[in-house]
C-alpha cells in the first residue's frame, strides 16, 4: 500500500462493530471469482445463528473456503414459502438468519423474497449486505447505456412465449420517454435461438452485448449487432458457460419503424399469420389500440 492511501484509510473512521443486531441477513456470495466475497458478508455468515441457503452441499463448499463453520438450512424455489414462516419464527425469537443463494445476490432469480415479506411482516429487522450481482456486473462493463434500465429474469424457454415477450417489450421499449437497456439471463442451450428471435423482432442490425462467464478465467464480453453476436456463437463447437444478454434502449418509434399499419399487416400475413393475430400483433408492437390498427388495416387494405 502506498504512503498516500494508507493516509487516506487512516483518516476513514472505522465504523464501530458491535455484535451482529438480530434480524434478517441477504448476503450476496461471488459469482465465479471468491475473491469477490465481501468483508461484511464474511463476518455476517460468521456471527449468524444459522444460514439458510439454496442448496446445502454448494454454500458448504463456500463455507469450508473460508473456514466458518454454521448451521445449515435449506431454502430453495420448492420450499420457500413453508420455509419463510419457520425462519420467521426463529427471527422473532431473536436470532441472526442470513440468507445466500447459490451465486450472487439472493432475491434477484433466486429465492429470497419470501424470507424478506416473511420477516417484514413478522416486524423483524431485514439488511442488505451487498455484492455479485450478474446482471449489473454485465450492465456495467457493456458499453450500453446505464442512465435507466431493466431487468427482465430469464427469457422465455418456448420460442413462441419468447417472440410475444420481445414484441411487448419493443412495445414499451418504443413508449418509453428515455432509451432503457433491457437486461435478461439466458442460458448457453437457447442463446443462439434465443438471439434470432431478437433478430427477427428487433431486427438484425440491432445493438446488443453478451457478458458470459463473469468474473470467471474465461470472462467473455460480446458486443455487436444481434446477426454478428448470433454468428459468433453458432460458429462454436459448443455454446458454455453462465451469461447475460442485453439490448440496447435505443430503438425507433413505431412511425419511424416500419410503414403503415397495413404494410405491417400484409407482411405478417404474407409470413403466415391469420388476418386477426397479424392486426393484434401490429397494434401491439407499436403501441396503439386494436380497434384504432383494425380501422387503418381496413383503410389501407384497399389500397
Ligand atoms: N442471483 C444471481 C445474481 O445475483 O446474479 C442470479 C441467479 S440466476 C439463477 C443465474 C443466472 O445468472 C445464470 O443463468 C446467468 O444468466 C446469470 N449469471 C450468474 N452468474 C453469471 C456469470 N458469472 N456470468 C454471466 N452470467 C451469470
């Protein structure tokens, strides 16, 4: 450490550390890189009465790298509301629970909530200890505006849900006042699918950028337009590893977009799709009611 931040730490106040207050602990764990595990999370997973944690034999795994040994109790997607009262119970008899997930922040596509409603409810005391997170790690160091964004879980697993929700996301992504990044956790079997369905609604030039393995030894940013990304990846023997896909915030209006409504409608058609769902689908991707789409349909049709 150099003279001039040894200076500057001394001239921080340490914080007085009095023993861990009773209540509900959300302890954030790495990612990928256990160098990443926070001070605060240290001493909170050691001082705790009890740890309740996604999978057992996974934060046994982190536990036993950094020396602490605690009791142990499962709370997973399948037990989380049964679970939530007892650790409830417990907390209102006093004790320290932290909650951690398999990786990264609990709460955020990992269970959490239910712990959290249970201990608010319950009048008992809930504290953040912050770290890993996939989904800002990515947003961070992509190259894509921060200024507003939002994140948006897993994508879809069917590819027809997948293309509605990126429809309707185009839908508000156009209504919005600022561009928004639209954040999503994608899994390595379904990203090449996935990125085509991107292409097919936003369009192949569109902006978009895939942090896979962060904070990992084989840590990949991929940046480009959805065909190049898409390329990238299906060129590969095998697609692996833990990602985040974003898309830009940027996208033209719905006028800007693409024709009139009736041109929308005849390539929707022409594409397969029956009279009624090519008018709802339209309406819905610009943003305009069905009956207001159905009446330019009907006007431009003849046209
Ligand atoms: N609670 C976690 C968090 O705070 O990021 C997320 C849990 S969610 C079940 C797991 C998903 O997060 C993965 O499928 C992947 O999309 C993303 N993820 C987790 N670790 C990652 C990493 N090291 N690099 C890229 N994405 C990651």
């Amino acid at each position: 450490m150099d003279a001039e931040t040894e200076e500057l730490l001394l001239s921080v106040p340490a914080r007085p550390r009095g023993p861990l207050l009773p209540g509900l602990y959300l302890v954030a764990t790495p990612i990928g890189n256990l160098e990443d595990m926070t001070l605060r999370g240290l001493r909170v997973l050691r001082e705790c009465d009890r740890i309740a944690c996604e999978d057992t034999r996974q934060t046994a795994k982190l536990l036993a790298y950094f020396g602490i040994q605690k009791p142990l109790v499962s709370y997973h997607l399948h037990n989380e509301l049964g679970r939530a009262e007892e650790l409830a119970a417990q907390l209102l008899a006093g004790e320290r629970i932290a909650v951690v997930s398999d990786a990264g922040t609990p709460g955020i596509a990992d269970p959490g909530v239910a712990v959290v409603a249970a201990a608010i409810t319950a009048g008992v005391r809930v504290f953040a200890v912050p770290g890993a997170n996939a989904a800002l790690g990515a947003l961070v160091i992509s190259g894509l505006s921060t200024e507003q964004f939002a994140f948006r879980g897993f994508l879809p697993s069917k590819g027809g849900e997948r293309r509605t929700l990126l429809e309707s996301v185009l839908c508000e992504m156009r209504a919005a006042a600022v561009p928004m990044t639209q954040v999503f956790y994608e899994t390595p079997h379904r990203v090449v699918d996935a990125l085509a369905d991107v292409a097919a609604v936003f369009g192949g030039e569109y902006r978009v950028a895939l942090a896979r393995e962060l904070t990992k030894l084989h840590e990949e940013m991929l940046r480009g337009t959805v065909d190049e990304v898409r390329a990238v990846l299906a060129a590969r023997e095998s697609v692996r590893g833990e990602m985040v896909l974003l898309l830009d915030g940027t996208v033209a209006s719905a006028a800007e977009a693409g024709g009139s409504v009736a041109d929308a409608v005849r390539a929707l058609m022409a594409a397969g799709s029956d009279e009624g769902d090519a008018v709802k689908r339209v309406a819905r991707e610009r943003g305009v009611g069905k009956s207001e789409a159905y009446r330019e349909w009907q006007r431009g049709k003849k046209r």
